[in-house]
C-alpha cells in the first residue's frame, strides 16, 4: 500500500491529512513535520498607510497576535492566504501562488505602499527587497520562526519499507530539511513539488518519479498528488505477488 508522507508544520498537516484520508481511502497517511511554527518579534509603530503583504497564512497569524489593526489594505501571495487574512477580518487581495505574481500585481495595479511584509525567519523570496529595488518604500519584520524537528520513526520506517512513498514538497526549505534527516532512502519516492524551486531541492536520482505543480498553489499540488497516488498504485501491483 502506498503512503502519503506529509511534513508540513501543525496545523496544516493534519488538515491536509483529514482530506487526504477522504481522497485516497486506500492509502496510508503520515504526518511527521519537519518544522515547528514559533510567534515572535515586534512590528514596527503603523501610521495606517501600509499595504500589508502577506506570504503564507502563518504570517498572517503572527501579524494578527501582534497588533488589532485589521483595517490596513492587504495583498496575499495566494487565495488560500487571502483567505486565512480574511477570517481575520483583513480584506487582502490574492495574487497568483508565488512571490513573481504579487509583484507582478502591484506593478499592473499601481499599488504604491509603503509596504509590510509580516515574515518567517526563513523565506524563499526577499519580497521587500524585491520592492525596494524598484523604488518602494518596504520593509519587513520577522513574526515568526520555523524551527526545524526530527523526521519521526514512523516516517523512516516507512522510508526504509519497500512500498511507495508519496511526498508532497510544500517550499524549499521543507525540502533541504527533508533530504537532510531521511538519509538513505529504500521505498520508492514519489515527489509533488510546490514549483520549479522546490524541484530544485530534490537530490539527484532521489526520486522514482517527480512531478512540478503546474501553478503555485494546493489545487495544483493535489492534482499532481493525484497522478502519483495513481502511478504508486500501478507501480506496486505490477510489482506484488502474481
């Protein structure tokens, strides 16, 4: 039977997990995070001016802890942090999944700032920097921190198996720290990546079969997870006994 390995960090592991479930009753369902989300830090005194940017639902989270402010106009890296602004009571727009899309927004609709970028201690793009270069005043703050956890025994016994393993790769540095803690690798490893970065974190000849999300965002990825689950179940009755 194949397994689906999920490392995201709380909560959205078992969120996800709880849909997957549902999806592929057949399929067994890992979840062991390879990071532990941590709130920290200050922001800065706010005049009201700021357009707020928002590049995962965790900044968002650590925004909302640190200030009531939930009038401040907002811009989201994708609909699924919109949406997590949102149910906080900040009205952010969503751009199309990834860092290239929101700047690409701003420039299309003449969003002048300044601008706020509420961060993780690790990010895969320097949105504020990117802004700066282009003339904007931004800056950005660290609101949380992704504190790296051991892959979990169940995890490397599922890696040390014979059957598939199917990993869904969410940023790049779930991947470097994937790679990191799994060591050698015996099942079969099938890879859904985020997007072409994410790919790049995968160590060469790792991967029975990886596949890139067409856009940056979860319908895509669970597409992509679809046709793996799909593939895995090919592979292994070809494979089982006759």
């Amino acid at each position: 039977m194949p397994t689906l390995l999920i490392t995201r960090p709380e909560p959205e592991a078992s969120r996800m997990a709880r849909a997957m479930r549902a999806a592929w009753p057949g399929v067994s369902v890992i979840v062991a995070p390879l990071m532990r989300i941590g709130y920290c830090g200050a922001l800065p005194a706010l005049a009201g001016k700021e357009v707020l940017i928002f590049s995962s639902r965790h900044g968002v989270e650590g925004f909302c802890r640190l200030s009531p402010r939930r009038d401040l106009r907002a811009i989201a890296v994708g609909a699924a942090t919109a949406k997590a602004a949102r149910a906080h009571g900040i009205d952010a727009r969503p751009a199309g999944g990834d860092a290239a899309s929101l700047l690409a927004l701003i420039a299309r609709d003449g969003v002048q700032g300044p601008f706020l970028h509420p961060r993780g201690a690790h990010v895969a793009a320097d949105i504020a920097g990117a802004l700066r270069a282009r003339g904007f005043e931004a800056v950005d703050v660290v609101v949380y921190a992704q504190e790296a956890v051991p892959l979990s025994e169940a995890a490397r016994a599922a890696l040390d198996g014979d059957d598939p393993v199917i990993l869904p790769l969410m940023s790049p540095r779930s991947g470097r720290l994937f790679f990191a803690e799994a060591g050698d690798i015996r099942a079969p490893l099938f890879i859904a990546a985020m997007s072409r970065n994410v790919a790049e974190t995968v160590l060469p000849g790792a991967a029975t079969r990886l596949i890139v999300a067409k856009t940056p965002d979860m319908a895509s990825l669970c597409a992509g997870l679809h046709d793996l689950v799909s593939h895995a179940k090919r592979v292994e009755g070809r494979e089982g006994p006759q």
